[in-house]
C-alpha cells in the first residue's frame, strides 16, 4: 500500500523584518553654545494695510441702544403682570396645605409674551409631610398655567432683555386661591 503523504509544508516565510518607520523630525536642540541671531526690523510689507477701509470709507451701523435698566419698582410691577395673568389659569390640586408649595420655573418668552418651549420645573419648595402627594400635579399645573396664559400682555418691550428668560420664575398657589 502507499504510504500518505505527509502534508504540504506552510511555504517557509522569507524573513521578514519588521517594517522601519521613519522617525518623525525630531525639533533641533539648542547646544546650548551661542544664540540664534534675531531677525531685525519689520516683517511686515510696506503695503500690508493695502485694501484696508479707512473709517471714512466704510459705513458703520450704529451700535444698538443699551437695553434700558430696570429698577425694583418696575421688576415688581412686572412680576405682579406676569403672576397676575397665570394665576387666572392656576387649578390646584387638591389637599391639605397645597396652598404652601411655590414652584420655581425655567421660562422663556419671545418679543411677543409667547412661551418658547416648555417650562421647566427647577423647584418647589413648601413641601411637608401633608402635601407632598400633591407636588406632582402642581409642577404639572404650574406649567399648564404658564402654557395657558402665553403670551403674557402688557409686558414693557424696552425691558424685553430683562424679562425674555424668567428663571426663577416663581408660581405661588396661596396667590391661586
């Protein structure tokens, strides 16, 4: 009988090096024997301001006016505005002591009084042992009544930097009842 053949011997590797990668240009080292020689004068061309308006060529717009300063009659006025019309649209819940919890909200309002987004609850505070199966509906309730009431009116457009972001913007439920 015939004998097997032993099998196909892997063809033997040529020796193969590793490949060399070249070495990055390493920064040249100061020696430490002498200094470099400092280029003297400007680098700059004698036409670098070329094609550079003057300022009596180019028209400017004039800078906007400063967004007018509110003093703390007029932030109390507006926060009396702005409660006043949410609570028309507060519904607490009911419950014991619900008339203690103020939520504290994250609103944002357009040049128009109208809700950009929805309002988010940062806080609420008044809690007790009494009315905390409740606090989850105010929070709902305290955005609803923001949503409803959107957009605010009445609301000073020269103070419209103070009052786009209203955060904390504080929704109390004793001022519901």
């Amino acid at each position: 009988p015939e004998k097997p053949k032993p099998a196909a011997a892997a063809p033997a590797k040529a020796s193969q090096k590793p490949a060399v990668r070249p070495k990055p240009n390493a920064p040249a080292r100061a020696s430490g024997q002498g200094k470099a020689e400092k280029p003297k004068g400007s680098l700059l061309g004698k036409d670098f301001l070329k094609g550079i308006d003057t300022e009596a060529d180019a028209p400017r717009k004039p800078a906007p006016p400063p967004a007018a300063a509110m003093g703390p009659a007029q932030k109390a006025a507006l926060d009396r505005l702005i409660g006043d019309q949410i609570y028309r649209y507060l519904n607490l819940p009911s419950g014991a002591d619900v008339e203690l919890l103020v939520a504290f909200l994250d609103v944002k309002l357009d040049r128009n009084g109208r809700v950009i987004g929805t309002p988010e609850v940062i806080d609420v505070q008044g809690i007790n042992a009494s009315n905390r199966p409740q606090v989850s509906i105010y929070k709902e309730r305290a955005v609803q009544a923001v949503l409803r009431a959107s957009p605010f009116k009445g609301l000073p457009t020269e103070y419209y930097e103070q009052w786009k972001w209203l955060s904390p913007l504080r929704v109390y439920a004793r001022k519901a009842r």
